[in-house]
C-alpha cells in the first residue's frame, strides 16, 4: 500500500510547487495511485475545511492571486509596443490578470507564443496587474502567421490581417513559395528579428485570392490553427467502417424516432419519440425516448481516427463550410440517423411525471431506424395548424405527443429557473456564391425548444447514471459567477434603475428577476448583455462543480459525440458502465480525463474565436457598400482606445476610435468602465444609445469603424471649451457615484 502523505507534506509541496497544484499533480508527486486517491481526496478536504487550503476549479492555492513564479504565453506586442502576456497558471473566478513583462538589456527577444518561466511582483497600475521579469524560456509554440504578401525588391513583406494591426513580417526572396503581390498566405516565423526590427516569416501555404467570399472563413481556420483536412490514415479508418448490426443491441427499428434539425443541417445524430406513460402509477405522465447515434462504435480509443477527433475537440461551422470533427464517411454517413436507415445508437427511456420532473430512466445500446427527417419550421408550422405532406401522417401520432411531453418539461424548467437570457443570434445568409445576401436574426420557435430541453433532459440522465455507477467521466460544468463581475452587473442594473439584491446565495431566479423587470425597456439589451458578461465560462471537467446556467447539479454531454470529443468519453464511460462491450473507457483515457478536459475545453474557445471572427468578416463585406450611412446602436464595450458599438440592426460591433473624439484628452477609467472628457466633462459609458456613422469597413480583418454623432438623443460636443450646463451637472453627479463606489470598495479592502 502506497504511504499517504502528512497535511504538511502536502502543504510543503503546494507551496514549493504553486504551477502543479491539482489533485493530479499531487498524486502523481507522493506516487498515490488507484484506490489510495479517495484518503488523498479526504486529505484535501480536511485542509480545505480548516482553511489551509481554498479550491478553484481544478487546483489548491489563493484564488485570488497568481504564483510568485508562474509559466506565461507572451501575447503580441500592442500599439504602444509594450509585451504582455497570459499567465497560463491562472485558474481563478475573476477577470484573467494582465501581465506587463519588463525585459532587460541581457534578455533573448521574446516573440508572440513564446513560453516562459517568469517571477512575478504585483503592481496596481492602470493598465496591469503583475509585472514579470524573465527567468528562462520554456519553449515556443510554432508561430503562425496569416496575412497579405505585398512583394518587393528582395522578396516581400506579410501584412496581417487580424483587427489588432500587429507587426508586418519580412519575407527573403527564397522563403516567398512563389506567392503573388495581394495573395493570401500563410507563413511561419524564420528566426530573430533582423537589423530593420521587423521579424522574418516563411510563407508555408498560399490560400488565394483575400477577397474571394470562400476565403473568408479559410482565414479564419487557417488563423486559429484549427486542424481541417485529415490525413490518409484516418481517412483510410474511415472508408473501412461497415454498418452495425443488430447483435448484442435492443431492436428499437419499429419506433417512430425523428430526427428534427435546421433545414441546413449538415449530421443527423439526435432522434427523438414520446408518448403517453400507460404506467397507472404516473397519471398524466409521458416516456420520451432520445436515441443518439453510436460513434464509439467506429472510433475506438487509440486509432487514428480517436487521436484526430480528441485533436480537434470539436467540429467548427462556419456560414459556408464545417470543418468536422470526423470525416465524412462517419459524420455524413454511418453516424448520421439518416431517414429509413437502420443506424446503431445508443439510446435513452425516460419517465416524466406530469409536472415534467424525470422519475425514472434507463440506457440501452440499439439499433434504430429514423421514421423522418423534419425540420424545425415544418414540425412547428404542422403544430400550428398547417402540416404538409410529410408531416400530416406524423401529426397526430408522433408530433402531437412530443409536444405533450414539453408541455410537462416547461413546468419542470419554470420551476427550476435556469437562465433565461433575451439575446437574438445572428445568422448570415448567403447566396450561392458565398456573398452575403442579408442578416438575420434566427427564429426561436417551440420545436427549438422541445429538442433542447429533450436534450438537456438526456445529458442530464447519462451525468446521473454514470455517478450511480462510480464511473469517471467528464462533467460540462458552469459555475457561478465571480463576486466582481456580480457587483459590476448590480451597479449596470442600478444605474437603469433595476435592483439586483445582495446579501444572498445567488440564483438563477435572481438573474432572472432583474431580466424580468428590464423587458420590454429600453434597456432590455443591456441587461441581458452585462448579465451575460458577468457569466463564468462553461468547460469540461473530471469532477463535478454543477451548471450554474441551466440550474443543475448533475450535467454532461451525451447528445454530440459526432460534432464533440467530450460526448464521445461520455459514451464511452456508458459503454463500459453498462458492460456493453470492449469499446468502451480504458484506463489510459481516465488518467488523462483531466488533460483531455482541458485540451478539449481550449478547443472549443478556439472554434468560438473563429467562427465569431468569420462572422465579423463578412459583416464587414456586409457593410462594405455602406460606408457613410448612419446606424443607431449601444456602447457595448470600453477601452483605453475607444468605445465599441453595438448595431441594432445587424448587430455588427464597430469601434469608435478616441482620436475621433475631438481634441480634448479622455480619461479611461478602467474599474467604472467609462471614457471621460477633459474639458467638455463628457461621459461615454456602456449601455447608452448612440448614432453613429460607418466610416470605414475593412471585410479582410473584420474591422468596422465609426464615428459618434450623438449620445442619448444629444448631439456629441466637439473641441475644446466649456461643456453645457446639463452635460456638466450629469458629469459631476456620475463623477460622485464612481467616488462613492471606490470609498466602498477601498474600506472593504481594508477591513479584509
């Protein structure tokens, strides 16, 4: 038996180790494997609980303050040329530190995705929090660089395309592989910067044409390293896969499964069916059965196909393309529920009560065969009372079923009050040759919300089965969010006049309460939005802290596994709890349950970044043509540089540069989030209504600029001089609340 370690080994070795502070990290140092993890884990609760130790996330250690040595990711140089960086050891509920580094003369260049290890001192500037000082580098991560060749005498210069405007690149006439004045490139970095101080690049990948609409999202994927063409050995795996047949699995081909998804939808992998609970013991109750296709089936852990589809995370959709986890032969084919087919899934019977809570559930491996394949629109106009030819035969016997079952799971939700944020999505519509053609806001119809919470209900019952079954397996988790981001949302919703109580284990219930009392004012978007930022970002995890959005103790993923790796751990994980055959968790996976979570999580934000910067891209192509127009919208954001708006129209966000402020100076305040003028006393804030003018619209980057013409319904004072009366009576009344609010903040302070 493996000798566990004292309280103060342990305490010894966290604060001689503050970078490998996680449950992990602990065993693997005192060698505690198997069943001696649980005395490790009491161990850590005992300290936790007599306050030696705080958890956050993953990891013991202050919350609220980074190592005094930690690993960092050096960030691009910003417009004044300082080098920040992110702290990669950060794991706390706030908002991420900001790291100034403060090279010496005898320090090695530091270039954008260098690792290092750096000692910290904590500072209390305007602009950052930590100041570092190089230790040692650890490493660099290849650069990638994505940017416009503009050729020259000795080869050429990149000029890259992201909004920040960061650096150009020099290319050597040999390292050009023959791209062309204009084109598109991709490009690595070649070495040190030379004598001129611009770095060298050598161009890897000539991607065409920028302004062609195809190449809009190719930017995108290429700039955010996301992984989209498979390699022969996996396509190989792939084109090898045959069906599944029935044996070892229960025969569900004579249920009437749908399959119910956008009209666009390019995989089928949810199926659902319900009807009435003939159970006389549950009265008014109903059985929804979601079946959910079998990809663990066809990818086994350790094939080229796993190792490609933990790589990826995720599959990445674009208004023009996917990029998929899977090829196509699996997430087009042999794991799309396909109408008429007989596909093998994995399945889910679910007993509500009339009141929608589940009472009862049960998991099988099966074979199905999908009756139809609806969409949204259909399934909701047949409910409304105008079913076509494909609907009409299903109405009475399959539709109208489903939609008593939701009937009884919208009191289950009205009760458990999960989040109920008002935030219209966009979706870009364009013709068929990739321009866009309009933007829409997409329609949120009941059928929407039946799969969901269909859906919601399966993830819900796999977390609970797999708990019952002492299985490890990976939590979605979203926890609550952080005591800062809570007050910055209660001084929003004061300032329009809302309540957010205090002094109380916060609820969704609460949240929902303040959106409640702003609907249908004016200030209803910005609510929604500031609530929305005060969130904590969801992420997957080995261990469960709940999902704070939706109101739930017990939640997983299960209902993806062709679009999302952490579905497929979780069917794995069913697999073998169930004893359902030799495909299912191994061992080497649950060790690296924990690393897979974190890599998978960073996947899914880089799939986000991109697909919301293709969105800004071509909404600028959008907007292109429209340049001197005026548009109504909200200040959405803040920045030492300007404001950034919000378009109600397209919902575009544009920025407001400082320098078009007028002469005067302005002042950011940071913590009230405010731009002040020296001398006109005017006060930019998130949330006002403003009119703006499109000044510039830039579709290779995405950049929309704008200039002010008025705030609240008053025109923007320009120059310098003497502000009105009005507009110095508000200045001086905001300038005391801010004041009044530091006071608090600094005696809280103080007294801790």
């Amino acid at each position: 038996m493996t000798r566990i370690p004292t309280k103060q080994e342990v305490l010894d070795w966290i604060s001689a180790n503050p970078t490998l502070t996680s449950k992990r990290d602990i065993a693997k140092a005192f060698g505690i494997k198997g069943a001696d993890r649980i005395d490790l884990k009491r161990i850590l609760k005992e300290l936790e609980a007599e306050g030696h130790l705080e958890k956050r996330k993953r990891s013991y250690r202050d919350p609220d303050r980074l190592p005094p040595v930690s690993v960092l990711q050096v960030k691009a140089p910003n417009a004044d040329g300082d080098l920040f960086a992110r702290p990669l050891e950060w794991h706390g509920e706030g908002v991420e530190p900001i790291v100034l580094i403060i090279a010496r003369a005898s320090d090695p260049a530091l270039g954008e995705g260098d690792r290092i290890l750096a000692r910290l001192t904590v500072v209390h500037e305007e602009d950052h929090n930590y100041e570092a000082r190089l230790i040692r580098r650890i490493g660099t991560n290849p650069r990638k660089i994505v940017g416009i060749f503009r050729k020259g005498a000795e080869g050429g210069r990149i000029v890259p395309i992201d909004k920040a405007g960061s650096t150009e690149w020099l290319v050597a006439e040999g390292a050009a592989l023959g791209a062309r004045d204009g084109e598109l490139v991709e490009a690595e970095q070649a070495g040190p910067k030379n004598r001129m101080g611009l770095p060298r690049a050598r161009i890897v990948e000539r991607l065409g044409d920028p302004t062609a609409p195809k190449a809009v999202s190719l930017i995108a994927i290429h700039q955010h390293g996301i992984p989209d063409d498979f390699s022969d050995k996996v396509i190989a795996e792939a084109d090898k896969a045959k069906p599944v047949g029935l044996k070892g699995r229960e025969d569900l081909r004579d249920m009437p499964l749908l399959t119910i998804d956008p009209s666009d939808a390019r995989d089928h992998d949810d199926a659902c069916y319900a009807h009435a609970d003939d159970d006389p013991k549950n009265p008014g109750g109903h059985v929804i059965w979601v079946a959910i296709a079998d990809v663990a089936a066809y990818v086994r852990p350790g094939t080229a196909l796993d190792r490609e589809a933990r790589k990826r995370g995720n599959s990445s959709y674009f208004p023009d393309r996917v990029v998929p986890m899977l090829p196509d032969r699996l997430s087009g084919d042999l794991c799309s529920l396909h109408e008429g087919v007989p596909r093998a899934c994995i399945a889910v019977r679910m007993q509500i009560d009339a009141d929608g809570n589940k009472i009862g559930h049960r998991f099988v491996r099966g074979l199905m065969r999908s009756a139809a394949s609806l969409n949204y629109a259909e399934v909701q106009e047949a409910i409304d009372g105008h079913p076509n030819d494909r609907t009409g035969p299903l109405l009475e016997s399959v539709l109208k079923p489903l939609y008593a079952a939701y009937a009884a799971l919208k009191k289950a939700r009205a009760d458990r009050q999960p989040l109920e944020l008002d935030l219209p999505e966009r979706k870009i519509v364009l013709n068929d040759k990739g321009e866009v053609e309009s933007v829409a806001f997409r329609d949120r119809l009941d059928a929407h919300r039946l799969i969901e919470e269909f859906m919601i209900l399966a993830n819900v019952a796999a977390a609970e089965t797999l708990i019952a079954k002492r299985s490890p397996l990976l939590f979605r988790v979203h926890e609550e969010p952080a005591p800062e981001k809570l007050e910055s949302l209660r001084e929003t919703a004061q300032a329009a006049g809302l309540n957010l109580a205090k002094g109380q284990v916060l609820q969704t219930r609460h949240l929902n309460a303040l959106l409640n009392a702003a609907a249908g004012t004016e200030d209803a978007e910005l609510i929604n939005l500031s609530t929305l930022r005060s969130m904590a970002q969801a992420y997957y995890s080995p261990e469960n802290f709940g999902h704070f959005g939706l109101a739930l103790r017990n939640y997983a993923h299960f209902t993806s596994p062709i679009r999302r790796y952490a579905d497929l751990i979780v069917h794995r994980a069913l697999i073998s709890a169930h004893g359902w055959g030799k495909d299912g968790l191994t061992e080497d996976e649950i060790a690296r349950l924990e690393e897979t979570a974190t890599h998978i999580s960073d996947t899914e934000r880089r799939s986000m970044m991109a697909e919301r910067d293709t969105t800004d891209r071509y909404l600028a192509a959008y907007l292109s043509e429209r340049v001197g127009n005026e548009f109504t919208g909200r200040i959405s954001g803040i920045a030492r540089f300007g404001a950034f708006v919000k378009m109600d129209e397209t919902g575009a966000d544009g920025l407001v540069p400082v320098r078009s402020l007028g002469r005067e100076f302005f002042h950011f305040d940071r913590e009230a989030g405010t731009l002040m003028g020296s001398d006109s006393g005017l006060i930019i804030a998130i949330g006002q209504r403003v009119t703006v003018r499109l000044t510039e619209a830039t579709p290779v980057t995405g950049g929309l600029e704008l200039e002010l013409l008025s705030i609240d319904d008053q025109a923007l004072p320009r120059g310098r001089g003497p502000a009105k009366r009005s507009t110095r009576r508000k200045a001086a009344s905001t300038k005391r609340k801010k004041d009044k609010i530091k006071r608090k903040v600094e005696r809280k302070r103080r007294q801790r």
